[in-house]
C-alpha cells in the first residue's frame, strides 16, 4: 500500500474508482507537490454503485483500502438533478475546506466544458481545482499506464459509441489495438468505463 505524502497542500481526488483517477492519484504522490489525503466519489443511493462507473460500493471500499486513503462518499437519488447535484457537492466542499483541504483533484483529460464546470464549481470557495493529466495525448497516456503496470476492468460501455463486447475486457494494449479509430484510447468521451485494480498506487 502507497503511503501518502506527508507534506505539501492537503488536497481530496475526485475518484471515479477508474483508471485516470488512479493514475491521476499516481502522478500527484509522484511530484509530491500536494498531498492527497482522501478520495471524493459519488454513488447512487439506490444501487449502492459508483455513479457512472456502476462499480459496487464493497469494491470501492476495497480499492481506497488498498491506496490507503479514506473515502468521502456522496450519495445522490436516481435519477439525479443537476440541481441535487450541486447541493450534494457544495456540502462536500464545505466539508473540505472543514478538514483543512486547499485543493481538489480531477482526472480530467481534455474536455473543456468539463473543466470548466468543475472550476465553476469550486470558484470563490478556496479550494483550487488541479487537472495533473490534462492535455496529455491520450494514446500515449494509455501506454504508459499500461506499462507501468496499471490494471483495469472495462466495466461498461457506450453502445452508441462502442460495441457491448468490450464490456468486461482488461485495459491492455490488445484492448487499445481493438478499439475503433473513432473511439480515445482512454474513453475520455464516454465510450467506455473502468475499474482500476492493480498499479503502482496501489503498492506500498
């Protein structure tokens, strides 16, 4: 189990349970320039899962175990407004600034309005948002995670986007090779979610 940095700016991770936040998580114990010192997921209330990701909340349990780091979990109704959403996370961030936290971390790839919302969100309440894989191209990003060891699930997929038979498959390079030209290597659009359970953030 990776142990935490013990200096630098306390700062939460936005943890999907998928690979870019695991890698993100990486990256920022890596630099040392934060300290993370939780990981802030939503779940669906009704279905006990990670939003989005549909991972269920004992697997999540075990994940932040195994990193070593507490989770700050928000429950939202299903379906969710964008409304209930913004309430749920204006408290969380008031509870951050309560625990001390300065910044607050995204896996974020290059979507802009993503970023963009996520630092609206945050304006004005003293916490500053930090994107540490942002504009990292996305087929190189995917190798490196790969090899350096990341292990991951593809949990579910977009079929609008992608085929259903990718569901469950491990993020590798025959994966990556696999994948339609019009889909990113790290389905930064949608096309597909993942479930990180192995890697270097997971190591002490």
């Amino acid at each position: 189990m990776s142990n935490p940095s013990t200096r630098g700016p306390r700062a939460w991770l936005s943890w999907s349970s998928g690979k870019d936040s695991a890698w993100a998580l990486h990256m920022l114990r890596t630099s040392g320039d934060v300290q993370v010192v939780g990981l802030l997921t939503t779940l669906n209330r009704e279905a006990g899962r990670v939003a989005m990701h549909a991972v269920r909340e004992e697997l999540l349990d075990a994940q932040a175990a195994a990193a070593g780091l507490p989770l700050i979990k928000i429950f939202l109704p299903h379906p969710c407004s964008n409304a209930a959403y913004e309430d749920a996370m204006r408290e969380a961030i008031a509870r951050a600034r309560a625990d001390g936290i300065t910044h607050m971390a995204f896996g974020d790839l290059f979507l802009e309005e993503v970023r963009r919302y996520r630092e609206t969100m945050l304006t004005g309440t003293g916490i500053q948002p930090i994107f540490p894989l942002w504009g990292q191209p996305t087929g190189q990003l995917a190798d490196r995670m790969i090899a350096a060891g990341l292990r991951a699930y593809l949990t579910c997929v977009d079929p609008k986007q992608l085929s259903p038979a990718f569901a469950g498959r491990t993020f590798d390079a025959r994966l990556l090779e696999d994948l339609p030209g019009s889909v990113d290597p790290c389905g930064e659009r949608g096309e597909f979610h993942t479930f990180a359970h192995g890697g270097p953030m997971f190591e002490g």
